[in-house]
C-alpha cells in the first residue's frame, strides 16, 4: 500500500495521520491530492459555511522589550507610541459605532506600563457597550504580566477573565522549536512555556487560537512537530477555537536572508496539511491579512472555514512589508465566500453566531450577479465527462459553463494540469526578459475599468518622445532583455508616424530585440488617424519592425458586457477582424481575457468560444493569458476585485477549453506571485514576463513587481524547471 493510497484511506475514514506522514503531505504530496483530502474533510467537519469576525485590532503599543529579530513593528521607548487607556477606548468608541462587535487587542512588551494598566483596559473596553467582546493579549504578553506583577500566570489569568476577558488571540506561538526560536525570538518565552500557559487558559475557562508563523527558517518537521503539540494539548485541554497560519514576512526584519514573503504552494501544503493533521481543531483561518486579497480565498479550498476578521488598521504584519490592505469590509469577505458557493456566517471569536437586525441572521444575503459555484452531490466527480470530451469531441459551452459552475477547484486544476502535459510535454516553465514601455497615458476611450488614462489636455498627460523610449530599451538590453512591448493610450495627437518612428529607432539600435506591440484598439485607432486600412497599418507598422501583436484591449469579447464597461472602444467582432487580418499577413499574437466585473459565466465562456473559433481558422494565436480587473481607482471601484481561486478556476477553464492553443499564461501581476505559483497546477506553462515597466495596473491599485531570480525561485518551487523563452515560446536556455 503506497503512502498516498494509505493517507487517503485515513482522511476518508477519520483515522488519525502521524507525523511522519503529515511532513509528507506538506513537502511531496500532489497539490491536487491535498487539496482535495482538506477539501473534503473541511465539508465533512463544517459544511458549506465560512466564517469570519467583524473586529476592530487595536495595538496598543510597539514598544517592545523582547527585540525579536523577526519583529518589524517593536521599536524602543524613544521612538515608539503608547497608548493611555483613555485613548484606547476612544478608538473602541468610535469602531463601536460603525458596528463593531468585538476587539482584537495585542501589543509590545512595555516595561512602562504598570500591570493594572491591562487589567483596566480589559474592563474599560468590555465597559464601551453592552455585548462588546474583547480577544486580548498573547500568551506572551500574560506571561510578561506575571512577572511585572510578581503574580502566577494562573492569578494573572483570573484577574483577566475577571476583568471581562472573553479569549486570547493565541499569538507569539512562532515556531515551538528551541533551534527556531533561538534564530527569531531569542528573548521570547520557549515553546513549553506558550504551551503552559496555554493549558492554564484553557484550564480557567478562557478559551483561545493557536498560531504559527512560518516561511523563515524552519524545517518542514519543525512544522509538523509544532502542530502536533498543539494537537497533543488540544486533546487534553479542547480550549483551542482555530488554527492560525500566519505567513511571514521579511521585509524590515533582522533575519539574515528572509524572503519577502512566502510563495502560494507553501501556504495552501500547511493549511491543508493542518486540516488533515489537526483533526481536533473544527476552524481553520485562512487570513487575507497575511496571504493577501487573492491567495486566502484560495484557502478557502484548502480546507480553511475562517476568513478571519475585517481587522482595520492592522499594524504589526503591514510594519514587515505586507502590502495587503489594512482592513476589508464584511462585503468584502462575504462576497469572496459567496463567489466559491459558500455561506458566510459572522460570528465572534468563540464562533458564536452574531445576529444583525439588517440581514436577520448571521447568514449574509447573497448579492446579485455573483457567479458562483455550487457544491457536487457526495461522491460526484466531473472526471468520467471530460475524458469523454476529451477522447470524443470538444468541450461545448454548455459543458463549460457546468465546469465553472459546479465542479469543485481541486478537480478542475487536476484536470487542466493533465492537459498541460498534454499539450506541453515535460516539466520546464517558461518566462521572457521584457518591458513594458507605455508610451502615452492620454486616451479618449474613457473605459470605467481604467485608471491610467488622462483625457487630453489634461494635468499629468505625457508622450514619452524617441530618446526617452530609446533610454529604457537600452536598460531592457543590458540586463538580456529579448521583448519590448509599446502600449498606451488612443492618444489622438499621435499618428502612425509616431509608433513607425519608434519601431525603426528601436531595430536600428537593437537588431534583435522583438517588438511586441501595440492592441487592436490602438491599430484601429491608427486606422482611423490616418485613414487608412487596418490591413494598410499592419503593413506599414510591419515593415518599420512590429513583430506580432499582444492581445490586450479584449478584455471580454461580449458586446453586452463591453457597452458596459468600454462603450468607447472597439467592438468585439472589430477586435477579432485585427487579430485575423494580422493572421492574413502571416503575423502571430497573444489573446487577452480580463474578467471579474459583474459579468456572467456564460459571458466567460463565450469569450473563450471567440478566441478558440478564431484560432481554429488561423492559428494566429501563441498563446492565451487571462487576468482579472484591478479596479481600485476607477469608476469601477464599488465593485469586488475576483479572488485567486476564481482565477485558478478560470485559468483551469481556460486551458481546457482552448485545445487549440498552446500556451498558458499565469499573471502574477495582476494575481500576485502566490496566486500565479498555484496557476502552475492548473494548466499554466509560463509566467509571462519579468515587466521592468508597467503603468497601468499599478495605476489601479496592482503593487506587485518580480525579478528574474523570484521567478527562478518560485518555478523551481513548485516542482518545475524555469527557462528563459522568447517571443515565440522557444526556449533560450533553462536556468540553473
């Protein structure tokens, strides 16, 4: 009985997993696999309903006598805050009044502050109205009670819960190992000493979480022997309410070497290995804090039942280098559950369910036009109807949309990835050297989804002229750059002349580089400026040096969804003639989908159905990347931005149904790096390119940047091998 036959066989039956096997799920594992088994386990345990707080984090102080080399939020009494007691509860006051219902207290360890000082801020807190809860202090922090106090922690822990304490956050647990926290917490109390004041918690009644922080320099086995610590105490003392992974981060930290943060595959292995491993503990969060806005709707289908908490104004993880958002709204995280078929559920700290005069329960309504999910009958799989597509005919419509709309994530990745190796034997993944040069912000298309663009004549409009563009093809170069790709604006003071100008410069300097350039929209608006064809400007904008065409500006090709969202650029079917009279011409491009604004499914899949029927009749496309709006700054910006399991199921979609074309891109982007590592797994082969340059998602909101040696790391994380491509997907050397 192999090891994987002999997991599953445990995870079905409830039998408890060891250690040994544990690490195994957490480093060699199929990703699929795991996914499913904490998949299933999450449905058996919980159902189909996801849980979140709506809190308000309060830190009260940053000055921290402990100095933790993994700290990048304590500071010395000299350049650090405090806050009195007044003020803590002024901030309590006003989050009250926005409907807050609980507190999430935690902060330095200030040898300033008298013990009576926590004890009043536990009472004045609990004091702000009437069912205020209140999660306060880490077992740290009560331990650094005792000894200001010279109280037992079990005195300390009754004058709290005396106070109005309702449960601790369970922080400071890092890793329990002594050669970790020798590393990263040297002056913190040991892992014996968290786990004891821990049981003394639980003993008094006060219930609390059990964290972890990973991705510095633990071993995989320090991991799974932290959790089986908190398993072992768990069985004794059943005080634990949830599991809390929280991602490190090692920007502003003193840990030699630390990564900026950790990459997708790692997050979702130690939630789902934790589903599988802590099978006495019913919740597991999955935080957005930690894992961003895209990666923890994705453990939401890696066994996770808990988004965590609105938080706002979150300080101690941002202080280190997230650059995930302060605070979320319930919307917000509702929405994200709603999107994956799941029933999102308020509740407090201890899991009890907050009931709200608005909704009627602590169940949120489910908005409308939310494309979800539905979960499969027990037992169901999608498998048997798609190799019968497969071996027969292609995927229908109809059949597409059923996929999205009812198979579970796990099974679509398994699915896509099959294909991929199909399609794209081997295990080599592909990115370019390129930069994205947008060439003018000045645009007359007035798209509600854009944030980059200026209307003419208006402050902090630019053209970059021939030298400016000629200085930054030269940086591309030096650093082994094979693509440029000059984007921008339907700018109406420019003609023709302009972009053939700058393709010649370019060629004349730099022979070999590929110019990947210009969207439909731009080629028809050069048609209309000069009054010429579109096959007349692809001719002369040839003939200057244009190689192929990207395939941005499609964002859907529905006609009904582009009256919404860009009424004033080109229609759907003036999109397809570009990409076909490019394909007469014997020129190749890239097809483009950007999705997640209110639309449908259906609409989703018909856009794969164009680009699929254009590739059939000419072949012109080398490959097809989706992403998903970035909407911050735009007039869309009361719409929710689509997490990263929608990607990954629209990723999955997309390389299934295209079975004509070769290549799949994962955004990282627009989805971020853990989100576009996961991609690998459902039917992506490329990482698209390192983008020395790129304005226009970063003017709506997107912060995410890579280099060649993150990109290197995180293929070779995920079980691939990277290579260097070109344009034209050959493969110019792997990297070591």
């Amino acid at each position: 009985m192999t090891i994987e036959s002999t997991i599953r066989a445990k995870a079905e039956s409830g039998e408890r997993i060891d250690a040994a096997e544990a690490v195994w799920l957490l480093t060699r594992c199929d990703l699929h696999l795991l996914a499913e088994l904490s998949d299933r386990r999450r449905e058996a345990v919980v159902g189909n309903e996801v849980f979140f707080q709506h809190n308000f984090n309060l830190n009260y102080t940053n000055v921290c006598a402990n100095r933790c080399p993994l700290c990048a939020f304590h500071r010395e009494k000299t350049d650090g805050y405090t806050m009195t007691v007044d003020e803590v509860v002024a901030r309590v006051e006003r989050a009250a009044q926005d409907g807050v219902r609980e507190v999430h207290v935690v902060g330095g360890l200030n040898s300033d502050l008298p013990y009576q000082y926590y004890i009043d801020l536990v009472s004045r807190v609990k004091a702000v109205g009437e069912g205020m809860r209140l999660q306060a202090y880490t077992l740290v922090e009560i331990d650094f009670m005792s000894r200001i106090s010279g109280k037992p922690t079990r005195e300390v822990l009754a004058d709290l819960k005396g106070a109005g304490l309702d449960s601790i956050p369970g922080g400071g647990a890092e890793i329990f190992s002594q050669r970790v926290r020798s590393a990263v917490c040297p002056e913190k109390i040991s892992g014996d000493a968290w786990l004891r004041i821990a049981r003394e918690a639980h003993e008094a009644g006060i219930p609390s979480n059990a964290t972890m922080l990973y991705g510095h320099v633990e071993k995989p086995e320090e991991i799974v022997d932290h959790i089986s610590r908190l398993r072992t105490l768990q069985d004794e003392t059943h005080g634990f309410q949830a599991f809390v992974p929280l991602a490190f981060y090692g920007a502003n930290t003193r840990i030699p070497d630390a990564r900026r943060e950790t990459f997708g595959e790692t997050d979702m292995r130690v939630l789902a290995t934790a589903r599988l491993f802590l099978d006495n503990f019913v919740h597991l969060k999955s935080l957005w804090m930690t894992l961003g806005y895209k990666a923890f709707q994705v453990g939401l289908e890696f066994g996770a039942d808990d988004m965590g908490a609105t938080y706002y104004d979150e300080l101690i993880v941002h202080s280190a280098g997230a650059a995930t958002p302060r605070g979320l709204s319930a919307r917000q995280l509702c929405t994200l559950a709603q999107r994956l078929g799941r029933v999102p559920v308020e509740t407090y700290s201890d899991y009890q369910r907050v009931e709200r005069a608005e909704h009627g329960s602590s169940a949120f309504p489910r908005p409308p036009r939310v494309a979800a999910p539905e979960a499969p009958g027990p037992g169901q799989s999608f498998v048997p109807s798609m190799e019968a597509d497969h071996t027969n005919s292609r995927l229908s419509k109809d059949h597409a949309v059923h996929l999205l709309r009812h198979a579970p994530t796990w099974e679509l990745g398994k699915l896509a990835h099959a294909a991929r190796k199909r399609m794209v034997p081997g295990d080599t993944v592909t990115f370019v050297i390129d930069r994205i040069i947008n060439v003018t912000n000045v645009c007359n298309s007035g798209c509600s989804f854009c944030a980059f663009h200026v209307e003419p004549g208006a402050s902090g409009e630019y053209v970059l002229s021939e030298a400016e563009v000629l200085a930054k093809v030269d940086e591309l170069v030096a650093i082994g750059g094979t693509q440029v790709m000059l984007q921008g604006g339907l700018n109406p003071a420019l003609g023709i002349e302009y972009y053939e100008g700058l393709f010649k410069a370019i060629r004349a300097r730099h022979k070999g580089l590929y110019i990947h350039s210009l969207s439909p929209a731009e080629v028809v608006h050069l048609s209309k400026q000069s009054g010429l064809a579109v096959r007349a400007v692809l001719e002369r904008l040839r003939s200057g040096g244009l190689g192929s065409l990207p395939g941005g500006g499609a964002e859907l090709l529905v006609d009904s969804v582009r009256s919404r969202l860009s009424p004033g650029k080109l229609s759907a079917g003036t999109w397809q003639r570009v990409m076909r009279e490019a394909a007469a011409l014997g020129m190749q491009a890239t097809a483009t989908m950007v999705f997640g604004a209110d639309e449908t499914l259906e609409e989703r899949v018909e856009h794969l159905d164009v680009v699929r029927r254009i590739q059939d009749d000419t072949g012109v496309f080398r490959a097809f990347i989706p992403w998903t709006f970035s909407v911050a700054n735009t007039k869309l910006s009361a719409t929710f931005e689509a997490g990263g399991a929608e990607y990954l199921r629209m990723l999955a979609l997309s390389r299934l149904y295209l079975d004509n074309v070769v290549h799949i891109g994962s955004g990282w982007l627009s989805e971020g790096m853990r989100v576009a590592q996961l991609g690998l797994h459902f039917g992506a082969d490329d990482m698209g390119g390192v983008l020395m340059e790129e304005r226009v998602l970063s003017a709506a909101g997107t912060r995410n940047a890579t280099n060649i040696e993150e990109l290197k790391e995180v293929i070779r994380q995920a079980g691939f091998v990277p290579a260097q491509r070109d344009t034209q997907y050959k493969v110019v050397r792997e990297l070591p």
